[in-house]
C-alpha cells in the first residue's frame, strides 16, 4: 500500500506535534501520515485520539490517517555500542572500580574530618568546663583576637584552664584556691568578671556598655557563648575591654 502525504509538517518535537492532532483534523484529512521517533509518544496519542472519539461515535481504526515510529537511533553505531555497554555492566555480579576523582577525594576526606570534629567535639563539650560556654561545633570566629594576649585570656576562661586560685589549687599548684581579695571567696572566672569587689568600678563600666544589648549577663554571655554571633561578638568585645583596665590579664 502506498501512502500519500497531504502535507509535510517538519518539527523537532514530534510530541507536540502529535499531542495537537484534533480527531476532526483526522476525519478530514486525506490519507495523512504522522512520523515520531518516540514511540511511547505515539501509544499516547492514539490513546487520547480514541478517547476523543467516542462522543463522536467514531472508531480510530476508519481513519485513513496512519502512525510511524521512526526511532532515530536504529542504525547508528555509536548508540549500539552504547546500549550494549550499557547492558553487559548491569549483568555484572560486582559494582565496576572506578578510579575516583583527586578533587572527590579531597572532599571526601574534609566531610570525613568535619564529621569526626563534630563527633569528638560533642562529647568533649558533655564533661569539660567549655560545655557552660559551647553548645554546638561551628567555627566561634568571634572569639578570636588581634592581641595575643587577650585572645589567650579569653580561650582560657572559656575552657577553665587559667592560672587562677582555684585551677592552680586542683592541680596542686597552690594551697588556698580563694581570691587574693575575697579570702571566702574561691578565685574563678565568674567570681573575677561578675563579683569581686577589687574590680568594681570596672564592671560598672562593662555594665553599662552592656545595657543595650542585654542587662544580666551571665559568665557565658561575657565569654562569648550567645547563639547569635554578632552579638556575642560585641559582647566579648567590652569583655575585652574589662579584661585590659583591671590589670588581671597576667593572672589568667
């Protein structure tokens, strides 16, 4: 049988094309034919054709319009090494070794230390004195200092580690763990920032350039354990201030 086109309709997408076939287009038209490389396409077509036809009491098959699946790559031999390759790896019993990338390597190992950071990190934070300061393990990048000597006074109050009374006591460096100036008091970091009386002045003055962002702050607010980190940024920058106008960075 030799089929007639009508007309020749030159589309990329063959989808649409025969997605926009109207049954009262077909019914019409003169032994028409419609190509299409997808043939899963066409099964869809048809399908909406016949369900288009039923209210018009027609059946798809009078139609004189005929279907064509023309798969574009039947033949080409670049698509059928492909598929074959494609094939034989599935069948394989054991997944293929492939040499795997420098760069996904290197990121590969940085997820690999960043989980143990994370890890060991957490339970250090469950039995040490900077778990009252540090409640997560993300970089505290506000901590840090252009003065050495204020960057150390901070990260030893943070961690308890400082060459205060009561340290130096537990560590048998000393007999009387109490302030110098408070002899019933034991010498701690929140006793030297919050309640010696020797430093009064001073933290009047820290006080007051706390007020507008916080009024009662606690030993870790001063040492920078704020979730929020530009404020604890600000804060430990008047905690720095205190430090250097009292004199005691040289006993911390």
């Amino acid at each position: 049988m030799d089929w007639v086109l009508d007309k020749v309709v030159d589309q990329s997408d063959c989808g649409a094309s025969v997605g926009n076939t109207k049954i009262t287009d077909l019914v019409f038209a003169d032994d028409a034919v419609i190509f299409a490389e997808s043939l899963e396409v066409l099964v869809m077509a048809l399908e909406a054709l016949h369900e288009e036809a039923k209210p018009l009491g027609l059946e798809v098959s009078w139609l004189k319009t005929k279907v064509q699946w023309v798969p574009s790559h039947i033949g080409v031999r670049g698509n059928t090494v492909a598929d074959r390759a494609a094939a034989e790896a599935h069948s394989l019993p054991s997944p293929i070794d492939m040499t795997t990338d420098l760069t996904d390597s290197l990121t590969n190992l940085q997820t690999t230390c960043n989980r143990h950071w994370d890890t060991e990190l957490t339970d250090a934070l469950q039995y040490t004195s900077l778990g009252r300061i540090r409640h997560d393990t993300r970089h505290h990048w506000w901590t840090h200092s252009p003065s050495r000597a204020l960057d150390t006074a901070v990260t030893r109050l943070r961690i308890g580690h400082t060459r205060l009374n009561a340290h130096l006591h537990k560590l048998g460096m000393t007999d009387d763990p109490h302030c110098p100036w408070c002899p019933t008091y034991l010498d701690t970091p929140e006793h030297l920032l919050l309640q010696c009386p020797r430093h009064h002045s001073h933290r009047t003055a820290l006080l007051q350039s706390l007020y507008p962002l916080l009024r009662r702050p606690t030993l870790a607010d001063l040492l920078g354990g704020s979730p929020d980190p530009g404020l604890a940024f600000k804060i430990l920058k008047h905690t720095r201030t205190f430090l250097q106008k009292s004199g005691q960075l040289h006993r911390i």
